[in-house]
C-alpha cells in the first residue's frame, strides 16, 4: 500500500428482520470491534432506546465480541440474548455452562455449538 492509503473498518448494528442499519460506524481498523460495540450500544440507549426494547437476540462473530463484558451488558442491562460463539478456552469437561446473573428468572445455556437454550 502506498502512503495515500489508509484502512477503515465498518462496525454495523443491523435489525436483522428487516436487513437495515440501526448504527454504525467508520473508524480506524486497529479499533476494537468489542470496544466499538460497547460504545454502539450506550450510543443506541441515548438515541434511540426503542430499539433495545424490542430487540430479542444480537448475533455476532466470536472475531471480536466473545467479550464476558459484553454478553453481560446485553443480558442483565437490556434482556438481549447474546448468539455469540465462544473461544473454546473451557477446562470443565461439562460442555455446557450458566451464563451471567439471571434475575430475569430465565437461564441461559451456553453449549459451544451457536445454540442458546433456555
């Protein structure tokens, strides 16, 4: 690459029923996708918390967001089942785990294969 050239990354939040862009952002492509998606979603509860309210589930890539963080903030702030899949980093031989704090009364299973059960 020559010294005119630069490297963006795209982070996009998109309502998947109706295949639109709900926020996005241009930033740098040394930005982290986790830390990005943090700020994607204080942005959303600011501008348009509607959309939090109706949103059931947020699938994402384990590239960037299989982030405790995260999966947290979804679920215990917002009641958004996270469909991440994870890093297999896990020295339990049970395959399947409890996610996060479950005050909601609803527990999640987390088993390694993008399936969420309840």
């Amino acid at each position: 690459m020559g010294e005119d050239c630069f490297v963006v990354r795209l982070h996009l939040i998109v309502d998947s029923k109706y295949e639109l862009p709900v926020r996005y952002r241009v930033t740098r492509a040394s930005n982290s996708e986790v830390k990005e998606a943090h700020k994607m979603i204080g942005d959303l509860t600011e501008i348009h918390p509607n959309v939090l309210q109706r949103c059931d589930e947020l699938a994402a890539d384990r590239g960037g967001f299989d982030d405790g963080k995260l999966i947290i903030k979804l679920w215990d702030d917002y009641g958004i089942k996270p469909v991440i899949d994870i890093r297999n980093l896990w020295r339990d031989p049970d395959p399947t785990r409890l996610l996060g704090n479950h005050t909601k009364g609803i527990g999640i299973i987390e088993n390694g294969s993008e399936k969420v059960h309840r």
